[in-house]
C-alpha cells in the first residue's frame, strides 16, 4: 500500500459562507480541485483562509450550496471522521506532541486507520529521511522545520487522497521555506491532491498550478499560478490598496 496514490475523487466547494457571530470571515467562494492537482489560497492575514480550510474540516460550522469529495457530501460528514474519508489536515502552527517521539508522532497521525500501516510509516521516513534519523527524538528537539515536515508526515499517516496545509511556511527561515516546497513539489510528484494555503506568495506560486487571492472572505482574484506570479492586482491586494 502507498502512501499516497492519485486520488479519482475531486474536491469541489461552491458557495462557501462562515461567520463567527456578527464577523462575516468567508463570504461566497467556490473552487474545485481535480484529483493530482494542487491548489493554493492566498491573502493577507484575515482575509479568510483558515476559516476556509476549517470549514471543508468540519471544524466550524458553514453554509454552502455544495461541498463534495468526490460522491462523499463532506457538508453530511461530522468532524472526526473527514480524515477517514480521506483528507489529511496540517493545521497552522504544526502542533507536534513536543513530549513524545518523532514515531510515537507518526504513529498517532494513522489514528483513524485501526493499526499503523509499517510500509505507510516507512515511505514517510522515505519521503522525509530527516525524520528516519531521528525516529527515536523527542519531537520537541526537532528544529522548526523539521517539526514541520513531522507534522506533514503525520498527517500522511491517514492515506490521505488531498492534503490540506495552513501555512506550512510560518515562522520558517528561507532556507526551510524551501525545503517545505522540496517536499510538497515530491508529494504532488506522487499524485496527491493539494490545497496549500499560504501568506508566502512565492511558495505558493512555485508549489501550485491555480492559485485563488483571498480578500475580505472572498475570493478577489483567481487563476493559474505562473500568471498570477507577475499580476501587479496580487500585489496590491495584499498591500490593502
Ligand atoms: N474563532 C473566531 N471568532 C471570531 N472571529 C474569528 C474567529 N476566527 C477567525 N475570526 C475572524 O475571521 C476573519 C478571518 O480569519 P481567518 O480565517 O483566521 O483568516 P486568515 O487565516 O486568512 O488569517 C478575521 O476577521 C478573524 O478575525
Ligand atoms: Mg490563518
């Protein structure tokens, strides 16, 4: 069995609204994303971006005219059993379990699965070798961007079809910055649907195909990846101009 394998299930969002009492944080946005493909949302702090993710989740509670995973209505779907269905989630911040080892990480990362797979445990560590070299650490000494490529691994554990991120790049230097899009340029390689969401424009650009620019919980500007790369429209809204 593989870690990751392409998915013949699409992601497809219509007409997504969540509000936190009187705040309105997404408005109306719609996207797909076709099995194999990878899909990054940017904006400025927010704009939105987690609210979205948390709601495919089930983590908050949405309105929407559709929110599907291939013929699963995720809309039907309580919380905990997303994952089961197939989408893996590394939330903002990474959150590994500082006290418990690098594979202890892992292992609970398989959670909805009844066991823990050992071929799925190792082509994570063949994906990131830095975590096979220090299997046996307490997560809590890993480096910031080990930590992240852990949290990744973890939430690889599930078998995920689509791998969804909330900023994998925060707090990383622009050496790990890059070792983050080394490692999601490889997954998508393997065929995993992505949705990256991101304030690092440029990771997102040179991780993603499509790209959807996040304002005020809607989606201000949308398209592919290397155009929206040079669209001085990107710029300015991220600036609030
Ligand atoms: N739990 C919450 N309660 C109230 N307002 C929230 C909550 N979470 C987020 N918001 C508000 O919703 C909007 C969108 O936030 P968020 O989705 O976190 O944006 P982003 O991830 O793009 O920074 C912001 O105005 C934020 O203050
Ligand atoms: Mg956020």
């Amino acid at each position: 069995m593989k870690v990751v394998e392409a998915s013949p299930r699409p992601l497809v969002v219509e007409d997504l609204r969540v509000r936190y009492g009187g705040v309105v944080a997404v408005d109306g946005v719609s996207f797909s994303i076709e099995p194999g493909r990878c899909l990054g949302i940017i904006g400025a702090n927010g704009a939105g971006k987690t609210s979205t993710l948390k709601a495919v989740m089930g983590l908050v509670s949405r309105s929407c005219s559709a929110m599907m995973l291939g013929d699963v209505d995720l809309a039907k779907v309580r919380s905990r059993d997303v994952v089961r269905h197939g989408i893996g989630y590394v939330p903002e911040g990474r959150h590994v379990f500082g006290g418990l080892t690098v594979q202890s990480n892992l292992e609970l990362g398989a959670y909805s699965q009844r066991r823990v797979d050992p071929a799925r445990l190792e082509e994570v560590y063949t994906l990131f070798p830095v975590l096979a070299e220090m299997r046996t650490r307490l997560a809590g000494a890993l480096s910031g961007g080990q930590q992240q490529m852990l949290a990744i691994g973890r939430a690889l554990m599930s078998g995920p079809d689509l791998l969804i991120l909330d900023e994998p790049s925060m707090g990383l230097s622009p050496k790990l910055v890059g070792q983050v899009l080394e490692s999601l340029l490889a997954l998508r390689e393997r065929g995993l649907s992505i949705l990256l969401v991101e304030q690092n424009a440029w990771l997102t650009f040179e991780a993603t195909e499509r790209c959807l620019v996040m304002e005020n919980g809607t989606v201000a500007l949308e398209g592919e990846s290397s155009q929206l790369r040079h669209d001085p429209r990107v710029r300015r809204i991220y600036l609030g101009l």
